[in-house]
C-alpha cells in the first residue's frame, strides 16, 4: 500500500504471523525501497513481496488537465500552498526493477499494467516469483500470456487505485470480486489472489472456497498498529462523517476507491492524467493533513472499511485466518 500505510514493521509482522506482506515500490525512489528491503530482511526470515507501478503514458487530454488544475488554485490557495506542476512520471520504474533483479525478493507484484515478459522472465530467473494485478478477464488473459507466475485478481470493491492495465473510463471494467473470480478460474490454473472487499474470517473462507489460492487485504490494516497511514486518516476510518466510499480520479487522476469526503464531492470531473493530477494535487493533501482537515485529503478505502480494526497485524491477520486454518 503505497503513499504511507505498508510499513517494514507491517511486512515484518505479516512475515512473522505466517502471512506474505508487500512493500510498497510506489511512490518512493529506488534507494529508500532498497533500505525497505534491508530492513525487512534483517528482521525476519520470513518471505515478503514487493509491488511496482507499471508507467503508463502521459494524458491523452492536455486541456481537461490543465482545466482542471486551475479549478484547483484556489483551494490550494485557502489552504496555504499552491497546486504542484502536472507533471508526468514513470515512477523510477527501471531503476526499481534494475534494483529488484541485482537483490531479488521472494515475491514481486505489479499493478497499474501488464510488465514485458522480459521483464518477467527476469525476475523468475533470478529466484522471484511474479505477480500480476489484473481486473478484468481480459487482463488476466495478458498477464497469463506474459508469463506470470500468479496473478492478483482485485475486485471494483478495493480499496484505493483499480490495478487496471489502462487509465480508460470503459464499459464493463469494474468487476465485482465473486464474478471476477469465477470467471478467470474457469479458464485459468494459476494461483489466483483475490482481494477486494474483504474483512471477515468468512470473506477469507468464502474465496477460497470459490478458488482462489490466497486472500488479500489491504483497508483491513489501516488503522493497525504498523500501519503508517496518518492518524487523521485512521480516524477518518471509523468516524462517521465518512460513511461510504466511492471510485474518483480527484486525487490522482487514475480512478481509485477512497471514502467520499468533500474534495472528492467537489471534483467529479477530474480527467484521466495520472500522475500528473497526483503531483498536481500533492501540496493539497499534505496541507490539509498539516491542517487536520480530512474532508480535503486522499482517503483511500475499500467497501469493507468498517471492518478496519485498531489492534496489531498479528491480530488481524489470526483472526481473519481463524476460519481457515486447521
Ligand atoms: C491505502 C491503500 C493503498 C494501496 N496501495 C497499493 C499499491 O501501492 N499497490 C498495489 O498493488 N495495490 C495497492 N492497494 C490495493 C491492494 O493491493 C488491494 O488490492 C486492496 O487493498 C484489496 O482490497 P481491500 O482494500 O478492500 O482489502 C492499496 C490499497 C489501499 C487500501
């Protein structure tokens, strides 16, 4: 979970409970995920994943970018700072995955697009197995023939950015996780992770019943002890002002499930510009969080944020295994 809330301390505790958590590549330049790395290997035996933003390609509408950065001055204004150019990025995609190849981790996930098979095979060949996050058949389909060791399969019901391989507003592109499920186990053997929407013992039971070879959560460790998301974003978790989540592009301009709050009520239209209207809306968020103003910050949240419990991951993670293991 990229943007604060996976931690060292979080994949050191999954690790250590017999669960596989994931660092987060995103986000952060490649020698600050080198030390993740370090550190969680000094600390633990245990396996661990990394997660990496596959780039896409730069805005296809300039002019809808540039509207909408200029609807938000003024709000960047009344919050003591100013919009951040729109710039696009790939993240440090290679240098990451240069990085990966020199120090191989167990596991390694992507999202946001389907790797080059090269890439794939590279990663294999040095001891990692491949993850790819998919959300349609289609996707599935794609990352099978790109060579994937297991694929990710995340529902419309998940918390924060859809894994999606394009930033298009299509038909039919936000599968639920039971249909999403069903459909690709039909046609594919491959370990399949769900995750989107679940909280429960019973959740976890209930996908793997329905094929799926692991569960994964990522809202249920919000508001854990390891989590580092912001204590007003905690809080906003289980407060009641915020009480349904909703899929925006208002933050980052790539479509993303956050609990709805007013600056996502105010900014419907946000075009398809990732991450050029993340970096642009950047010193929003951070003054709002200087402020204690969440109703202006980036809440990312899946369907099931009530069940987000204040405790350790350790119990998090043995509760929601309580229906499972034996
Ligand atoms: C705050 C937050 C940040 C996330 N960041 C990432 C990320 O960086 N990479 C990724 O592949 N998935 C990310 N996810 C999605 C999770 O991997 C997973 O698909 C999702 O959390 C599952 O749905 P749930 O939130 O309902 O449990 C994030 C989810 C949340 C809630």
């Amino acid at each position: 979970m990229a943007g604060g809330p996976s931690t060292p301390a979080l994949v050191i505790a999954a690790a250590e409970s017999g669960a596989l958590g994931f660092l987060a590549g995103g986000y952060k330049a490649p020698d600050d995920m080198a030390a993740e790395i370090a550190r969680v290997r000094s600390s633990t035996p245990g396996a661990f994943g990394v997660n990496l933003f596959v780039p896409g390609h730069a805005t296809r509408q300039p002019a809808a970018l540039s509207a909408y950065v200029a609807t938000l001055e003024k709000e960047a204004g009344d919050l003591g700072t100013a919009v951040g150019a729109p710039r696009w990025d790939d993240d440090a995609y290679d240098a990451k995955l240069e990085l990966l190849l020199a120090d191989p981790p167990p596991v390694v996930s992507f999202t946001f697009g389907c790797p080059d098979s090269a890439a794939v095979m590279a990663l294999q060949a040095a001891g990692t197995v491949v993850a790819i996050t998919v959300t349609t058949p289609d996707e599935a389909a794609r990352a099978q023939r790109a060579g994937a060791d297991c694929l990710c399969l995340q529902g419309c019901e998940a918390g924060a950015h859809r894994g999606s391989f394009t930033n298009d507003t299509g038909p039919a592109q936000d599968h639920p996780l039971a249909s999403l499920l069903a459909g690709v186990r039909a046609s594919c053997d491959l370990p399949l992770i769900a995750a989107g929407g679940l909280g429960s013992p019973q959740d976890v039971a209930a996908v793997l019943a329905a094929g799926a070879t692991q569960a994964q959560l990522g809202t249920a460790f919000l508001r854990c002890t390891e989590s580092g998301a912001h204590p007003l974003y905690k809080a906003a978790l289980a407060d009641p002002r915020f009480s349904s989540t909703a899929i925006t592009r208002a933050f980052s301009g790539r479509r993303a499930r956050s609990l709805v709050n007013d600056f996502l009520r105010d900014h419907e239209g946000a075009p398809a510009a990732y991450p050029e209207v993340n970096n642009a809306t950047r010193p929003l968020r951070a003054a709002a969080q200087a402020a204690g103003d969440a109703q202006r910050m980036s809440l990312y949240a899946g369907e099931g944020f009530r069940a987000a419990e204040q405790c350790s991951a350790a119990e998090i993670i043995e509760r929601l295994a309580s229906g499972v293991r034996p």
